[in-house]
C-alpha cells in the first residue's frame, strides 16, 4: 500500500491506499541512520525527515 523504496539515502512513496482506509500515518521510522516520518493519503504521500532525530 505505501510502496516505500530506498533513493539513495533517502525515502520515497508512491501509495495507493484504498478509501475504506483513508490515510496511514507513521512516525519515528530509521533508516540511514535518520528518522522518518511518513503520510499517505489515496495516491498522495510524503516522506520527510522526523524532527525528533
């Protein structure tokens, strides 16, 4: 559903979250040595780096 990928040493998304859901939220996630933070909506999404690092 989140179709997360590593980019060089970065994340990305390419969701497709059906209604019934509507949205997925996750916080803290490591990878690379940093936290992420990621949202999806539908076919939208962002992953960005947490500010909790």
């Amino acid at each position: 559903m989140l179709d997360l990928q590593p980019v060089g040493e970065r994340l990305s998304t390419n969701p497709d979250i059906p209604p019934e859901i509507g949205r997925i939220a996750s916080e803290r996630i490591h990878a690379f040595g940093q936290c992420w933070e990621i949202e999806a909506v539908g076919r939208s999404g962002y992953v960005r780096l947490s500010d909790d690092d």
